[in-house]
C-alpha cells in the first residue's frame, strides 16, 4: 500500500489522482476536513467520475505532530510520498514552521525506519539551494550557506532535509524533489493559483527578477518514476523553464483575458511595500502578504538546471506556455 502525505495540497492531490489508476491501494493523510473538498475540486478537473476516484483512497486524520494517529497510518504501508509542509515567509510563524516542517518530517523517517518502509519520496523545494556569485546556473550541487540571510521557510525545509539524509544513514532508501513554482488547476486560494485569481483581480507591476516553473503532472510524473526507479539518496531539481517575472505574470494576465502588467516594481517600491504590510500586520493582525525576504527574491535573478533529472529519467517537460493556458482555461471554468 502507499501513503501519501499531504494530500489535499496542489502536489498530493494530483499525485493521489494518478496514483489511483494504478493498481496499488492508496491510504492518504489529511488533518482538515474542508481541505478533503480540495481534493476533489483537483480530480474534477480530470474525470466527471471524481468521487468514484476519492472514494478508492482510504483517508485517514492525522497530524505530522500526533505520532500515534501517524502510527495507525504506517500499518501496511510499502511505500511513501511525503509532500504535507506548511509553507509561509513570515518570521512569526517561524516555530510553526519548525514544528511541521522539520519535526513532523523527522517523525515521518522515524517511522518509515521503524515500519521497514521500501522508499520515501520527500517534495522539498528550490529554496533549499544555495545561489551563485556568477549568476551561473544553479545545480544539486551548489551548496546552502547557512549564515546567509534565508528565509524562515527555506530553513525548514532545509532541516527537513537534513532529516531525510539522517534516515537515509540508518537504512532508509528515498529521493528528494526539490521543484520551483508548480503550475496546476483546482486549488485557487494559495500557492500557485493564487496568482491566476490575482490577476483576474488586476496586476499593474512585475518585478525584476526570475522565476523557475514546472506544471504539476511533470512534478507528479517525475515523483512516480523516480519511486518505480532503482535510484536511492538522490535530490533532483524540478524545473521546466527559467523565466522572468515580467514573461510569467503577463502569460498569466493573458491567459484569463486581463490586462497584462506593465509597469517594474523597483526595490525601493518592493521596500517600502513590505515595510507597509508589516505596520498593516501590527495594527491589523492580519497575514503578511509581503516580507522582506520575499520582496529581495522576487528582484533576484537565478536560474535552476534540469540536466540531472532529465539525464536519469530523459524526461521531457511539458512546455510552461501552454501549462499557463490550461491552468488558466480552468481557472475560468
């Protein structure tokens, strides 16, 4: 049987899709019971037949940080695609972060070990890399630097990787994916589609920098195959194509029929932006929406390779255009 982790997110729940027309039976963890709609929303978008296709997965309730409910979950279980996280680039939500994302995934390896799990398949991130002086592409091999100034989600996804390569040491086979912006319909509030429903609202600027893409079927495509492969304690990055804001938000605009944005965000706007959401936050109490480090990220300009992944597994990627026209096309339906 296989488990998977996170399945009412963007990555779980179009892996939980394709994994449910194969022959394997599917248990899948879930810790809120509106976000299973989630889910669904995501599989309606590639069968009408969507809640025969929900129904084969048995889901059970359990939270990364509830280590008996997990337990229950484990029994049974050959195989693991870990994809659960908390994502978020504020600084107060620092221990949150810790908690789920680096202790909930030590309780994963910790369990995988215990259970004699074949093979763990960890989503990590492109956050987790280092960057480079020479605006040279960035590899599996360019190294973190821990004394830089990394943002709070990058920390932690880099300790939760830590942890894999920890249970990798005693025992456990696994892969880590470390993918850039996913591109995928049904999920509109957050992560990627957030930005399709912010554009339908209107964008006026775009920033300098670059940013790297991949449709989530190549990010779910890529997982399987790796897990059917016989290649243990690797990391891959995901990316399609390297493009610049500019390109991305206005393919977006273009793809729900809004007005592209025209107009560069410079850093000092992009400063003194999230310095205004900051006083917004503690007057208001309301969720950042721009901090300081994602404000300097998204004027940075770097660039990811794809060669490793594409060696191992010649793979071929689905072009990032017309990825943007059919989230795009679904985001209007």
């Amino acid at each position: 049987m296989i488990l998977v982790t996170g399945g009412t997110g963007l990555v779980g729940a179009h892996l939980l899709y394709k994994l449910t027309s194969g022959e394997e039976k599917i248990r899948a963890i879930y810790r809120n019971d509106k976000k299973l709609e989630n889910t669904k929303n995501v599989f309606s978008y590639y069968t009408k037949d969507y809640e025969t296709a929900f129904e084969s997965i048995e889901w059970v309730k359990a939270d990364l940080l509830d280590i008996p409910a997990l337990s229950n979950a484990f029994k049974g279980i050959t195989r693991l695609y870990h994809c659960a996280a908390f994502v978020s680039f504020e600084p107060d939500k620092y221990p949150l972060l810790r908690k789920t994302n680096i202790e909930g995934t030590a309780n994963i390896v910790n369990l995988s070990i215990s259970n004699n799990i074949d093979k763990l398949c960890y989503v990590s991130s492109i956050a987790t890399l280092g960057t480079t002086l020479d605006n040279s592409l960035i590899t599996e091999d360019t190294i973190w630097e821990p004394e830089a100034d990394n943002n709070v989600y990058a920390i932690t996804k880099y300790g939760a990787e830590i942890e894999v390569w920890r249970g990798t040491q005693e025992g456990l086979n696994a892969v880590i994916v470390n993918p850039g912006v996913i591109l995928g319909a049904g999920i509109w509030k957050y992560g990627s589609g957030s930005i399709f429903k912010k554009a339908a609202q209107g964008l006026k600027f775009y920033t300098k920098g670059t940013v790297g893409l991949i449709a989530v079927e190549d990010v779910v495509n890529i997982m399987i195959a790796l897990m059917d492969s016989k290649i243990i304690n690797e990391r891959y990055i995901l990316i399609a194509e390297n493009w610049s804001f500019k390109k991305f938000l206005q393919a977006v605009a273009k793809s729900i029929n809004r007005k592209v944005p025209t107009k560069t965000a410079s850093q000092l706007l992009l400063n003194i932006a999230w310095r205004l959401d900051w006083v917004n936050h503690k007057v208001t109490g309301k969720r950042r929406q721009l901090t300081k480090h994602l404000a300097k990220s998204l004027s940075t300009e770097s660039c990811y390779s794809n060669n490793k992944i594409k060696t191992a597994l010649a793979y071929k990627f689905k072009s990032i255009e017309e990825t943007i026209t059919a989230v795009g096309q679904a985001y209007q339906k």
